[in-house]
C-alpha cells in the first residue's frame, strides 16, 4: 500500500487540522463535518464552511459524543456543487456505509476520513474536570469495545496512517484517491511498515475479542443468564436511540410497548411467580439484534448511552460477530458487498432449512 | 405422569404451506393438535420479532412454513426468508437460547401429507425439549 508522505513526526491533531485547512482553502471539499470544542469539555459535531473555525477543531476527541455517521445522517442529499469532507472514527465511517447501504446517507459528495484511532474513553468517566487522554498504549483508559477493536484504521474513503514517526495519508478508495489528486498530494511513500503495524495489532485484539466474547457468553448465555444480563435494564431505549444503525421512525417495540390486557401478565405471573413489568425487555433486545446484528460496527455508542452500565455493545457485537459470519460479511468495510438481507443465492443455507 | 402437549405456532404462508394444511384437513390425515396456525401472504412476511415474541410468550416450538424454493407467489420471498431465519437462529442460538423451538420447512400446496408429517415430527421433538422455559421465567 502506498500514500502521500507528510510532515514527519507531526502530532496526529494538527496533521489533520492542516489537512482540513488545506482542502478548505483549495477548494477540494465546501466543507468539513468534525467535532469541534465546546464549553465544559464537550465536543459537538460541528459542519465547518470557514477556515477560522478549524481553529475549535478537535479531530480525535477523547470521547463519542454522537456517532459520526448519525451526524452525517441528519441531512439529505450533499448537494453537486459542494464536497462534504467527514473526519470520523473507522466504526463512525463504516457506520457511515453501512447506512449508505440502508439508503439513509447518500455518501456521493462525501468524502470520509478516518486516522489510525486511539479509542475512546467512557463517557460516565469523563468528567468536565479531569480529561482522561485515550491512550492506544494503555488500554485501561479506554472503551471495552475499544480494546477489542480489530478495525481501528484503514476505513472509509483515505486515511492518515501513523506509525512511529510516519505520517501517511492512504488513498483506499479512487474516492480518496481523487482527493489527493486534488489536495496535489501524490500517493508515492511506501505505508508497509504500518500495514505491519496494523496487522499485529488487529490480530492481537481479534484474540482478546474472542476471549472476551467467550467469557459473556458462558457468563450470560442460556435464558437465565440474559435475564440476569438484563435485569437492570430500565426499558429507556437509548441503547437504540444512539445506534447510528436503528434508523427507523418508528421501532417494532414501540408498537409492542401499547398496553396489555392484565390477564396476559396474570398468566405470565401464575407461571413463573411473577412477572416482570415492564414486560418485553428481552423482546426488545433481542428482537432488535435480529434486525440490525448484521449491520452493527461495535461502535459502543450504545454502551456508553446505557444508564445502568449494561454491557449492551458488547452483547450485540457478540452476536453481530456470529451472525455476520454465516456470510462471510463485515459491516461497512466494502461499500461494494450488499446488505445479506438485500441479496441471496439459490443454493443456501440448507442446514437451516427442511 | 400427565404428557405434556406442545402449543406450537406455525406461520403459514397464504399459498403453499396453509393450502397444505388444508389438504391435510380435507384429506382427514389425522394432525396432532399442537399446531396454532397463522396464516401470512408469504414466509417473508414473517418478521423475526413476530417469532421472538412467539417464542418469549411461551410458544414451545415456532414452525414458519412456505413455499417451496422457486414456487414462492412473489417470486423469491422465501429466499428472503431463508436468510432471515438464519440470522434470527444465529441470534437466538448465540444468546444460548434453545434455536431448536424454531424450524423453517417448505410444504407445497399438494403436500397435505407431508404437512401432517412435519407437524407431528416436529411435535414430538419439542415434547422431547419439554416446555419452553420462558413460560417460568420471571424477568423476561
Ligand atoms: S448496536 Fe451499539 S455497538 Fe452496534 S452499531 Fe449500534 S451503537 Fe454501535
Ligand atoms: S430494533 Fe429494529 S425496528 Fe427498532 S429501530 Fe432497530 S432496526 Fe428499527
Ligand atoms: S440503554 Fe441500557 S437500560 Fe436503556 S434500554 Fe438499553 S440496555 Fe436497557
Ligand atoms: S408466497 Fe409462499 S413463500 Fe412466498
């Protein structure tokens, strides 16, 4: 793999702060979609028309604010004329391609951006006060989720590569390539150090993710195990209000979630001894990890969202990495591979069928 | 000892599956009564919720029943609902749930016969399972 070379040695942040500037000043893209700093540590998604305001940039912030690719979300169509520059996370950018696919996001003016990520720190351990610094070295700081990460770089249409003092700016789609071409920047420098770089880490944390999907599901799995996983859970639904993948208007569950008739949980309760109400919490999950397993990029958006510290990201991931499997597919990496659900070969699947 | 007697839902598609069983009915087969029928237009009508709330409401088995591949009425729902099932089996399964309450078969119009042979198969396999668990759980 090769990529432009830039300034050797140079911070991570200020690389991409002059890569915005320059693409601004320019003219390669009207505009730049990326968090910016707000007042009491906070870092709002930010669309950004003027040079001046890059100065409030925050490219890799310690924390997820909002996914990325539910930023990009919030408006239709990017309009011709103009070019819309996205510097998000890899999970925020396969978000983002995931829900191309879904025919949520219309990435045809977009350019997506992503840079070798750190991770993110909890959002229940980030106080106003004391910024915790993620550290891709020290993985305590960080997300679960994020330590077990295997696709923390090389996503989206070019992304800014940084092994030791390298700094590489990687073309991965001829999207990305046209950007370079029109930033003047040639893709020359030889990333195979990085690659290596790259490729030693994600196999290290495909172990620990496989580790760590294993220890849930003997401590969880079986129906007692999940009722126990969610018994905590206070039905608030955040889990599925930041998934940047649960796009629908109107969720399943909310149409579950109408009033029964009593005689329905009285039978519930004559059964069990009682009955849990609200009722439907592990309708809801797992109804809802049946719908969008395939497309989940362990973003942990969900985890972070949770108020009673389920480990929700992780359940899903854990299942998402089965499910995709029976297809050989990963959510958003290949703009190229159609959804599983949208497609279909006629000789398929017979051990689940008869 | 009382025998336990499955409650199973099928979901049945409108123009093989449930015409199949009502060949069974007017053929006089004899069907065991375990199998609540719901008629859909087709297999992939059938959402994975409908058969998640089955399944946590305490169905001890869920059948969806289609059409044969290349038969489906719209052409190619039941490949659609081929691969729907698999990942809502793969999900449940992950989960260490029990992915054997739930069963995908393809039953013709003219398959009166085989359809009164899936349903008491099937019958006997969740009778083997005993009830479904669900049904004594409280935090569901
Ligand atoms: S389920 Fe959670 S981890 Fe998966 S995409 Fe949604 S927010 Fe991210
Ligand atoms: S759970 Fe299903 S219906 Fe609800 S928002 Fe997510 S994908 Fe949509
Ligand atoms: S965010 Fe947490 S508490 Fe709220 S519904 Fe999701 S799992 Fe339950
Ligand atoms: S109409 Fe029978 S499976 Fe589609």
């Amino acid at each position: 793999m090769k990529g432009a070379a830039l300034e050797s040695g140079k911070g991570i942040k200020s690389i991409l702060i002059d890569l915005m500037t320059d693409a601004l000043n320019n003219g390669a893209v009207s505009s730049i979609l990326v968090p910016s700093t707000g007042p009491d540590n906070s870092f709002p998604w930010t669309l950004v028309t003027d040079v001046s305001s890059l100065d409030r940039a925050e490219p890799i912030p310690p924390i997820m604010s909002v996914q990325g690719a539910k930023a990009l979300a919030s408006f239709t169509q990017f309009p011709e004329e103009g070019r819309l520059l996205a510097v998000m996370r890899p999970c925020e950018a396969r978000a983002a391609i995931e829900l191309s696919k879904l025919e949520q996001i219309d990435l045809n003016n977009i350019i997506l951006l992503t840079f070798d990520c750190p991770g993110a720190v909890p959002l229940s351990e980030f106080g106003d006060d004391g910024i915790m610094k993620p550290d891709i070295q020290q993985s305590e700081t960080i997300r679960p989720l994020c330590r077990q990460c295997t696709s923390f770089t090389s996503e989206g249409d070019v992304c800014l590569t940084c092994n030791e003092d390298d700094r590489i700016l990687v073309p991965l789609t001829t999207k990305g390539q046209n950007f370079l071409d029109s930033l003047g920047k040639r893709a020359e420098a030889d990333a195979s150090a990085w690659m290596k770089w790259a490729k030693d880490l994600s196999e290290e944390r495909q172990k620990i993710k496989k580790d760590a999907e294993n220890k849930l599901k003997s401590t969880y799995g079986g129906l007692n195990g999940l009722a126990e996983f969610f018994s905590g859970c206070i039905s608030c639904r955040n889990c599925r209000k930041v998934c940047p993948i649960c796009y629908c208007r109107l969720c399943f569950i909310d149409m579950k979630d109408r009033r029964s008739p009593s005689s329905e949980y009285l039978e519930h309760s004559s059964n069990a001894g009682a009955a849990r109400l609200l009722s439907n919490t592990l309708l809801f999950h797992v109804g809802r990890m049946a719908h969008m397993s395939l497309s989940c990029v362990s973003c942990g958006m969900c985890e972070d969202a949770c108020p009673s510290d389920i480990p929700i990201g992780r359940l899903v991931s854990m299942v998402s990495s089965n499910t995709t499997d029976i297809f050989g597919y990963s959510a958003g990496s290949n703009p190229e591979d159609p959804l599983p659900l949208n497609t279909f070969q006629l000789e398929e699947l017979h051990e689940y069928e008869d | 000892m009382e025998i336990f007697e499955p409650r199973i839902i099928g979901f049945l598609c409108n123009w093989c599956s449930y015409a199949g069983a009502d060949l069974a009915g007017t053929s006089r087969l004899k069907m065991p009564p375990n199998l609540v029928p719901v008629k859909v237009m087709c297999s992939s009508r059938v959402d994975p919720e409908m058969v998640t709330d089955a399944f946590l409401r305490g169905a001890d088995g869920v059948l969806i029943a289609g059409c044969h591949p290349g038969d489906c009425h719209y052409d190619k729902g039941n490949y659609y609902a081929r691969r729907r099932f698999a990942v809502l089996k793969k999900v449940v399964e992950s989960l260490g749930l029990e992915a054997e309450r739930l069963r995908l078969s393809w039953i013709s119009a003219s398959e009166g016969a085989r359809f009164q042979q899936i349903v008491a198969e099937f019958t006997e396999t969740i009778r083997k399972l005993g009830p479904n668990p669900t049904q004594k759980e409280t935090l569901l």
